[in-house]
C-alpha cells in the first residue's frame, strides 16, 4: 500500500508562497494544514488551518513537539539562514515525519554554474545536501524547481517590466530562455508532490507553466495593455556585478540586480527543461499559452 501523507505542517504559510500553498492544500479536501508561527506573528490564516505557535528563535524542542504527529513538514523560511533549516530538519526527522519540503522554489540549485552566477543560491544547495543525510532515518524529501515566478515577478517588477508605467528593462539581446511558474502551479505541485510520495522521493521536482524570452513577453504585454513599451537596455553580467556589490554592503535591493542578472543570462541553467524532465505530467501540471497568462496578470486575474 503506498504511503499516505495527511497531515502537514508549513513554516512561513502567510508569505507570498505560503498562502497559495494553503488554499491549494485545504482545495485538495484530503489534508490536514497546520501553520507553524513565530509567538509574535500576527498572521491570520483561514479557519479550517490549525495554528501552532513556538518562540520567535525556534527552539528545537519546540520544533520536536510542533512536528509530532506529522507526515509532511514545508519550510517556506529564508533558506539563507542554513543552521535554522538544518534544526528544523533534525527536528522533523526526530519526530517522525516523512517528508520534507524544503525551501528550494525557483532556479536549479543542482547547477553549480547557477550558484557560481547566483552566490546567493549555495544555502538552498547546502540545505539539500543535508536533507540527504537524512534518508537513511526515513525521512524522504522533494526540492521544488519552479524557475522565476510569473505572476509575482510581473506584479513586483522583478522579471524586469513595469505594468504600470510600460517600461521594460530587456536584459541583453532579450532572446534566451526562461522557465517560469505561476504561485498556483507551485502551490499545485506541491499538493501534487504529497499525493504522489513514492515518485517525487528524494529528489528534485521540475516544473513550469511558462517558458518565455523577454522579447516574447515584451510582444504579449504590448498585445495585452495595448500601447507600446518604452525599452531600456541593461547587460546581465553588469547586472551580476552591481547585485553583488549591493548586497556585499548590506543593500538588499541587490536582488533586483541579482537574480534578473542570473535568469536572462542565457546559461543552460536558467532553461532546465531542456536538460531535465518536467514533472508537470505527473503532477496533473497545465502550461496554458504565454499571451493567455499575461492577460490575466493584467487584467488582475487569478493566473
């Protein structure tokens, strides 16, 4: 009989990944969600989702007793701070768990050319190496690779075009290749992940639900809003150099530089599904046109 995964526990379930996650486990109608929260969290979630809260420090015992009785746990925290995710590794495999989802989302950290390009990527890689270790006490656990986020990249203006004042950056010639996901194709694939938990065991899980040059999107944006985009032009090296330098002095905003320097770079990296095999067939995965997606972001749809 194949392994039954029903009660979950996410840390972060109120951020910008978090929340799709939630809804899309709580749709599934087969889950039993609990938040994990920080004692001073103010965050609110829906009332079918049990909330669980432990000091701000996440002290290990606490994580123990928070994790007992659990199939899967979902770290959605900072993967940047690597000795918090390996206490809550230690923990969830103390208690038992059987799963762990880690908090990989985005490129293909398997790549050490990404992570020379993306310094910042080495604790995800770190992260995974160590769940790794793990196998053996019977915790398995799937590291998620979604590429850019699509909608959340548009709103925020990270994927380099300004909905609002249609401008767009486009980052060298503007022709390579990108994977992208959409949050609820993440938050999809996830529950995806636990229903299937004999193929998605250790190891990573390749998704998208768009693959997209900047020229191409520039093209759907232009078709979609109606007006013509003003253009700037922007090297992705220089773009790698000033992110890093920003983020050397402390200057968070290098990640704007950063990571659009690392996705439009035209590494084999940034385009995985021509070196991987994507899971969206198994994972019950749509890839809807690229122009039917942009319109919906918008048009401030659900995408």
């Amino acid at each position: 009989m194949a392994q039954q995964l029903k009660n979950v526990i996410i840390l972060g379930a109120s951020g910008n990944v978090g929340k799709p996650i939630v809804e899309a486990l709580l749709a599934a109608g087969t889950f039993t969600v609990t938040a994990l929260t920080r004692k001073g969290s103010s965050a609110t979630f829906p009332s079918q989702v049990k909330v669980q809260s432990i000091d701000d420090t996440y002290p290990s015992d606490q994580l123990l007793a928070a994790f007992k009785g659990q199939d899967a746990v979902i770290n959605l925290l900072p993967p940047s701070d690597v000795n918090l995710a390996n206490s809550v590794a230690d923990a969830a495999a103390e208690a038992g768990v059987k799963r762990f989802i880690p908090s990989e989302f985005g490129s293909d950290t398997t790549s050490p050319k990404m992570i020379e390009m993306i310094p910042i990527f080495a604790g995800k890689a770190k992260m995974t190496d160590y769940l790794k270790t793990k196998e053996s006490s019977g915790m398995s656990w799937s590291g998620v690779v979604n590429g850019a986020f699509f909608d959340w990249g548009l709103h925020t203006g990270f994927l380099g075009f300004d909905l609002k004042t249609h401008t767009a950056t486009i980052f060298d010639d503007g022709n390579a290749p990108v994977n992208s996901s959409t949050l609820s194709t993440v938050a999809q694939a996830v529950t995806s992940i636990l229903s299937h938990p004999a193929e998605t065991a250790n190891r990573h899980i390749y998704i998208q639900s768009a693959k997209f040059t900047q020229n191409e999107m520039l093209a759907a944006l232009e078709k979609s809003t109606g007006k013509k985009w003003d253009i700037k032009k922007r090297d992705t090296t220089e773009a790698r150099q000033v992110g890093l330098q920003k983020l050397g002095k402390g200057d968070m905003s290098g990640l704007m530089d950063l990571l659009p320097g690392g996705i439009y770079s035209g590494e084999p990296e940034s385009n995985y599904d021509e070196t991987r095999k994507l899971d969206n067939e198994l994972l019950g995965l749509q890839q809807p046109p690229l122009e039917e997606l942009v319109d919906k972001v918008v048009k401030g749809q659900k995408v």
